[in-house]
C-alpha cells in the first residue's frame, strides 16, 4: 500500500470490476467503464436537474447550466456559422463529457478517463468519421476541396494536396494525444510531489519541515490542474467545431 502512494503510475491502472469474454474477446467492465458511466449520469443528471424547474429568475444551478449551454453554442457558432448548429447537441454532449471526466479526475482516488489513450482516440475518431460523413453527405466529392486550396501555383500544387491530406488524416492523432498528454502529465506531476511529501513525511519532525515545499508545490500544481482540465475540455471541443466548419464549407 505504501509502494502505491508514491508511484505515480498506479493510478492509471485499469482494474476489472465484472469479467466479460465474449468469444475470445475481453469485455470486461473495469473502473474506468464505471467512471465514464458515472460521468454521463453526472453530466447528464447535472444539467437535467439544473433546468427541470426553469424559472425566469434563475439560481445558482439554472444559471451554471446555462453559461455551460451558451459557452458551448457561441463555440460553435463562431466557428462554424449559423448552419453548424445542427451539431450542437453533439458538441455540447462532448464538451460537458471531457469537462466532467476532466475535472472528476481531481478527486483524490478517481480515476481520470481522459488520460487513458483509449478513450481520447475514440473520441478522436468519433469527431473525425462524423466530420467525414457530414461532409461526403452534403457536398459529395465537392469536399475533397477541402485538399486543394485555392489560389495555390499548379506548380506546388501537389505537394500542397499532398500535405493537406495527410493532415487531414492525421487528425485524429493530434486530436487525441493532446488532450491525453495533458492529462497524463498533469496527474504524474501531482503525484510525485505528493510522493516527496508522503516520503518525507515518514523521515520525523526534520523531514515534516523539508516536505513543506513540496506540499506548497502540489497545492499549487492542483489548483493548475483544475484550470487545465477546463482548458483542455474547451480546447478539444474547439478543435472539433473547426473540423465541422471544414464539413461545412470545405472550401478555403
């Protein structure tokens, strides 16, 4: 139990709650399953209950859920116009789930979703087949545009079509393991310096005082964090307003 106080590995270890095997195939409920599902009942729950009893005057709770609500639609409206508002319950719903798994990652023994790899690239992906379905559904081929900007010299064309696409694909890369990274990081961080304090806590009176700083550092990274995990919700959700505007008008 003490090894697992200062390795800051351990808390991204995936546990299986309930074995499944289906075929060969591990479908195992684990804790990271049942902390997704407690963050959609959270997000969800939150906001049905905020606005269940909607007044003109709103309270504390109406009024959060509709700054969350207004946030999420000027998002995408600003990014994508007046016709991408057809995909703001979808942006909605994946702000309010990275914001929420972000930020219930900070209590002491919770699991953060979104730093597991896992998670982020099929959010990743989700975002990205969507953006392609869209765009293939409403212009056809027209969205292949999208790979050829215009006013570009014939001369250098090719290699700009070539780079556009493979930036295209590589999307969801870039998507996913920003948001992962920062998650990763963060939590790694927080829980060194919480090893230092734990380890010299254990050293009597002289190593109580060396592990001063180190307790002043976790505060600080914590409060850090916090912000982090709604930047990072915000940015994610951004990124995918900016690839539905591509859906949108694929032109350049």
């Amino acid at each position: 139990m003490a090894a697992d106080k200062v390795d800051p590995i351990h808390q991204f270890h995936i546990h299986t709650l309930v074995p499944i095997h289906i075929g060969g195939y591990d479908f195992s409920f684990t804790n990271y399953a049942l902390f997704m599902v407690i963050v959609v009942v959270i997000a969800g729950g939150g906001l049905y209950w905020a606005c269940v009893s909607r007044s003109v005057v709103p309270g504390r709770a109406q009024s959060v859920a509709e700054i969350l609500y207004e946030f999420s639609a000027s998002m995408l409206r600003d990014s994508a116009g007046a016709e991408g508002m057809r995909f703001f319950p979808f942006i909605l719903t994946l702000f309010m789930f990275t914001l929420v798994a972000n930020l219930i990652g900070m209590f002491p023994y919770f699991p953060t979703v979104t730093s597991q790899i896992v998670v982020t690239v099929a959010l990743a992906l989700l975002v990205f087949f969507m953006v392609l379905i869209a765009g293939l559904m409403r212009h056809g081929l027209h969205f292949f545009k999208l790979f050829v900007p215009s006013g570009i010299p014939i001369v250098v064309l090719p290699l700009v079509v070539a780079i556009e696409i493979i930036s295209f694909l590589t999307r969801p890369v870039s998507h996913s393991v920003r948001l992962f990274a920062n998650m990763l990081a963060g939590h790694i961080t927080i829980k060194v310096f919480a090893g230092f304090v734990f380890s010299l806590g254990t050293l009597g009176a002289l190593g109580v005082a060396g592990a001063i700083l180190p307790m002043i550092m976790v505060i600080g990274l914590t409060a850090l964090e916090i912000l982090i995990a709604a930047l990072q919700a915000y940015v994610f959700a951004m990124l995918a307003c900016i690839y539905i505007n591509d859906a949108i008008h694929p032109g350049h």
